[in-house]
C-alpha cells in the first residue's frame, strides 16, 4: 500500500523516464500523492536584488568559472550538502567542499560519510562568488563555531556577493553572525522558524532577498541549488540543469504507479543494500541512504571498488559502509541500485553483486534501480515479464517515477524516484 506521508520530502514532483513503449495494464492504479497535500508553499520568491548584485549578474558571462563554497561538519545535512556541490558542478561552478573539523572525513546526520576536498582554513584567504551553508544539526551549530567560515561569510555579505543556508542554518548561523539584517527576508526549517524575527521571516520554499538566498529543507534542496545556478549562470542554464535532473513540477504527471497493489510487511527491521561505485550519481545514493535511514531502515552502502571510498559522478566523496563481498555474506530485504553512467558500469562488472541479485530474484525478495542502473537488471535478465519505467528520452510519455510489479517485487525509478515510498513500505 502506498504510504500517506509519501510527500513529507518532496517540495517537487519528480517525474518518470520510460523504459517500456506500452501503457500500463488495466488493473493498474495510479497515485499522486503531491496532489493532496496540504496548502503548499510558495515555490520560490525575491526581493529586488542590490543594484550592485544585479550588474554583477548580468556583467558575468554565463561561462565564466564561477567558484562555490560549501562548508561541511559533523552532523550536517548530507542531502542539502551532496544536492548543492551536485547540481552546482552540473552547472560548470568549481564548488569546494570544505570540512571545518579536524579531519576530512565527516559523519552527517544520517549516518553518511563524505570527504571533504579540503580544510576550511585553506579557504580563509579565496575569493568566492558564492558560500552556501547546509543544514542539519548538530552540523549548523558546528559551521556556527568555526571562526574562518564566519570570517568568509561575513566578508561575502560585506563584498555584495552571493550567500545563502538553508534548513537550520539561517537561524542557527546566519541570525547569530548579523548577516540577516538590512532589508534581508529569510526563511527556514519550520522547527527553527519560531528564532527569526517575525518580520523578516516568510513561509517560502526559497526565499531571495538581494544577495542573500535561504530554503526550508532537504526537500526543497533541488530548488534552493538551482535558484544559485540561475542567479549565476542565468535562467537557461537553471532550465537544463532542472530538466537534466527530472527536478520540473507538472500537474499533468502521476507521482507513483503500483502496478497490482503489494502490501510489503516485515517482522523485523528492513536491511536495504545500496551497491556504489566509482561514477554512482552521488545524489541518487545519499537521497536513497538519507531518507530510508530517517524510517529507521538499516541502510548498508557497499563499495564494489576495492577502496571503502568512491568519488561519485560529480566528484563527490562517499566512504562505503562495507565492500560488496563482505556484505554478499548477509540477507537483505531490499537491493537498490543508483544510477550514473560509469557506475552502472562499474556496478555491471562485479561478480559479488551479479551473484547477490540472482539469489535475491530466487528467493522473492525486492530489488530495483533508479534511473540508468536498470540496464543492470535488464541486461542480467531480472527485468524479463516486468513493467519497467524510466529511460530518459521518452519519459514524457509516461506519468510514473516508480513502477512496482507483485511477481518478482521490482522497484523501478528515474533520478527523481520518490523515495518516501520506499521508506513507506518498508516501514
């Protein structure tokens, strides 16, 4: 059954690419769970930028290198930090992910590990065009703490140059440090709402006021990336960025298609493996890690490398939780694999997880793919006598981002899968 709180995430909808050239069969139901929810939130909205931001807007050429910041700790919000750097480098921005810890490495508040490019002392003294905070706690309070980042951020607003935060981090970094003052209109997680002051706070997805640009959530993270990519790059760039990713709104677009209604029920905590590989769309894996583990699922992502550590598609670091043959050693109740281009290609190769999927179709036990992974289970023979979705070039044909068969349990999704539905059936 279709969880109730399938939007809880999900600003946007996200809509499917399709694999199969036919409709779905007649007893299928269809389900947009983005159509009844509550009021919603104004998308995105502006303040008149500064005379001195917008002529630096429209003086930039669209392809001038344009560098980013994006501080992380221990405890951030690793969707907001991985959807920011992502999207960004998609635009051609070089983003700079710094750890103000001692160390590279960091836990987010999820659970997942990323490496940092570098230190953020080694920052103090560059010029950015923009700093943008992630949120998450305690990771706001840490990036609150760190003297440097202050100093930078601080510097950015004084020198009229692009800064935004989002979730925790415009109350619990941006308020305490000034940089909300002046004719600044903010917003932020609804939590924190209550600490800005109530007439410079507004309920909007993304807010932006001048230099300034703040969010509510990991759910509105692929707005608040992409209002940063229009703003420097312009809003044709901020529309193939948004395409590329499957990130557009369109009410005439279903969310979710089960195929023949499946009640999934479990006696004990779900274990979900996520192979990655060097080249996995590094979102796809976080989005997927990051909102199953809020369900409390236990989520194992397992490198197919023969180092713990893979450097996604867009350049990002994600230490693995455990090689794939040590993980081929236990039962899951859910195989998710994400996509990109020379993952697929990577995960494709490996022995332990071509084993692992074939045992897991014996035993009845579910498995999918988002976005180009599929072609590992098509090519593997797990897609025969299934209803696929998602292939890019005829998505428009098709109103599903997921599709789910009872006969072997597949689970097929595009980049903007929507994965509350996952959590929601596991739980």
């Amino acid at each position: 059954m279709l969880s109730p709180w399938c939007s809880l995430l999900l600003p946007t909808s996200h809509h499917a690419m399709a694999m199969l050239a036919r409709p779905p069969p007649p007893n299928c139901r269809i389900y947009s769970p983005l159509r009844s929810s509550p009021k919603r939130q104004r998308s995105v909205t502006r303040v008149a930028p500064t005379l001195t931001a917008t002529s630096e807007a429209v003086s930039s050429p669209s392809s001038a290198k344009k560098k980013v910041l994006v501080p992380i700790a221990m405890g951030t919000e690793e969707m907001e930090a991985v959807i920011l750097a992502s999207v960004l480098r998609r635009a051609g921005a070089v983003v700079t992910l710094a750890s103000v810890e001692d160390g590279l490495e960091v836990e987010a508040s999820c659970g997942s590990r990323l490496v940092a490019d570098t230190h953020i002392a080694s920052c103090a003294d560059h010029v950015f065009d923009l700093v943008a905070l992630p949120g998450g706690m305690p990771g706001s309070v840490r990036l609150r703490e760190s003297e440097i980042l202050q100093r930078i951020t601080v510097r950015q607003a004084e020198e009229k140059r692009l800064y935004g935060a989002i979730c925790a981090a415009p109350a619990v970094v941006l308020l305490p440090w000034g940089l909300h003052k002046g004719k600044k209109v903010i917003t932020c997680h609804p939590s924190f709402m209550g600490d800005l002051p109530t007439f410079r706070a507004v309920e909007s997805n993304v807010q932006v006021s001048g230099e300034l640009t703040t969010s509510r959530g990991p759910g509105t993270a692929f707005q608040f990336a992409v209002s940063f990519v229009e703003q420097m790059f312009g809003l044709h760039a901020a529309e193939d960025v948004g395409r590329t990713l499957m990130t557009d709104t369109d009410a005439d677009l279903e969310g979710t298609t089960e195929v023949n209604e499946v009640v999934w029920s479990f006696d004990h905590n779900p274990r979900v493996l996520i192979p990655i590989a060097n080249g996995s769309e590094e979102m796809e894996v976080i989005i997927l890690a990051d909102i199953l583990r809020r369900a409390k699922i236990n989520v194992v992502l397992a490198s197919v490398e023969k180092s713990p550590i893979i450097i996604g598609s867009q350049g990002m670091k994600i230490v693995a939780d455990k090689s794939i043959r040590s993980a081929s050693d236990s039962e899951y109740d859910l195989i998710i694999l994400p996509g990109g281009a020379a993952g697929v290609e990577r995960l494709h190769s490996s022995k332990f997880l071509k084993k692992l999927l074939i045992e897991h179709k014996q035993a009845g036990r579910m498995y999918g793919g988002v976005c180009t992974s599929q072609m590992i289970l098509q090519q593997q023979g797990l897609l025969e006598g299934e209803w696929g979705t998602p292939i890019w070039l005829c998505y428009e044909d098709y109103g599903a981002s997921v599709l789910l068969k009872k006969n072997e349990s597949t689970i097929l999704g595009t980049a903007g899968i929507p994965l509350c539905f996952l959590a929601g059936q596991l739980c």
